[in-house]
C-alpha cells in the first residue's frame, strides 16, 4: 500500500488505521523526520514493513527512484492513496502567477503523473484512493485556484473510471477535516497562512475520516463524501443553488 502525503493529517490516519491488518506500507512525504515518526507507530500496530521515502509528489526524479525501489524489492501496489496536497487563502486578484501554477502542480499535475507512472506497478484487483476536497464539488471563497485543481482531479480520474483499462478508482471529497491543511496553505504572494482555522479546528477528526474513507474504499464506491455540517452546501449547489450562492458568498472562508 503506497500513501503520499503520509506525514500528518488524513494520510497518517489511513496508515495508522490499516497497520493492524499487517499490509507492507511505502509511506511518501517530505519530512523524513515524520515519516519515520508514523512508521514507528505503525511497526507498533502491526505492519509488516514500512518503507520510508521523502519526496515531494512534483520531483518526477524522484518518482522514478520511487519505482525503481519498488521494483527492486519485487513488491505490488494493491492500494494507492493519493493524499499529498496544498491549499490556498487568496482572493482571486491577490494571487500571484507562481503560486497558482504551484498548487496545479501540486494538486493536479502530480497525482496524474504518479497514478500513470505507478500504473504498471499495480496488483490485478488493485485500488486507487484520489483524496480530493469538498472545494472540487463547488466553488468556494479564497479558494479559487485550489477549487480549480480539485475539478480538475475530478474531470480527470472520473474520465478514466469510464475507460476500459483502468483500476478501480475511489475519489473522496472530505469537508472540514483535522488536519495541518490550513497551517500550511498558500496566501497570493505564497506564504504560508500559519494558523489553524476555527472551522478546520472543529472539523471532523483524521482517525473517523480514515475509517469512512476505508469503509467506502472496501466497498469499492466510486464516490465517497467525507464530513460534517458542512456537508449541506453541497445539498444547496445541487438542490437550490441561489442558496448556495447566497451562503457561499457571505461564509467566514478563514473561520
């Protein structure tokens, strides 16, 4: 089992929560530090390898010292969560150019090499896991070019769920969830926001996260909406939009 992004957050959860089942996990991040932190725990929980590998999810250099690691331990991918992202505090006109071709890169460019590059590597029944946002279902304030990359993995990897050859494809929209995703999202001019938000603060926690996410992955949904009250405006885009508008538009995005 591969997990990118599986530092902190939604993707240490899903490592922590599917060690005790004793899978050989290859764990993906930059912070060496912290991959080796959740490998402990989760060589405690019962996993019977782990493979740590520092990479940022863009290095496509690294991507292929990635496969050829995998390769050479003659391991198979059963299942790939695609985790690793950025978000983003900015106002449309306060975004800088840079700053928003990285979070594509980030967010969209890289899960759509990784899952080509790593195809080959895959089991016959294997599973790939798409972490995407509520922001890919609709739009929502200060969050443009993140909301863009998010539709974008969305068009993209529900175009492929339709193909003949492709593996079996979860993508997962989580609401508000407990996470560093606020800390380290990107202002226009690409520092990073530092503070964790009230609404991501309240939101629901990573461990229950993991588990509904892995509860729909075992199932094999396609489609699988992760949160809480915040749930409702995505009821309001589909069912009575004005009222998403209205809501949207007034809503405290940094609250």
């Amino acid at each position: 089992m591969l997990i990118t992004g599986a530092s902190s957050g939604i993707g240490e959860a899903i490592a922590r929560e599917v060690a005790s089942a004793g899978p050989i996990l290859i764990l993906a991040a930059r912070r060496m530090s912290e991959l080796e932190r959740v490998a402990d725990e989760c060589l405690k929980l019962g996993a019977t390898d782990v493979l740590c590998f520092p990479m940022d999810v863009t290095d496509k250099e690294r991507v292929k010292v990635l496969i050829e690691e995998i390769q050479s331990r003659k391991w198979k991918i059963d299942v790939f969560f695609n985790n690793a992202g950025i978000s983003q505090r900015s106002e449309v006109l306060d975004a800088k150019d840079e700053v928003e071709r990285l979070i594509m890169e980030v967010n969209y460019f890289a899960p759509v090499y990784l899952s080509k590059a790593l195809y080959p590597l895959f089991s016959q029944d294997a599973r790939m896991v798409i972490i995407s946002s509520l922001s890919g279902l609709f739009g929502f304030p200060l969050r443009s070019t993140y909301a863009a990359s998010k539709h974008a993995v969305k068009g993209f990897f529900e175009s492929w769920q339709v193909e003949k050859a492709h593996p079996h494809i979860s993508l997962v929209f989580p609401g508000r969830i407990q996470s560093n995703i606020s800390m380290n999202a990107l202002h226009g001019d690409g520092i990073k926001h530092a503070v964790m938000d009230k609404a991501q603060e309240e939101g629901m926690s990573a461990r229950k996260c993991a588990r509904i996410i892995l509860k729909g992955v075992a199932k094999k949904k396609k489609k699988i909406v992760v949160g809480q009250k915040e749930l409702i405006l995505n009821w309001f885009y589909n069912y009575i939009p004005a009222l998403y508008y209205k809501i949207a538009s007034n809503i405290k995005a940094n609250g």
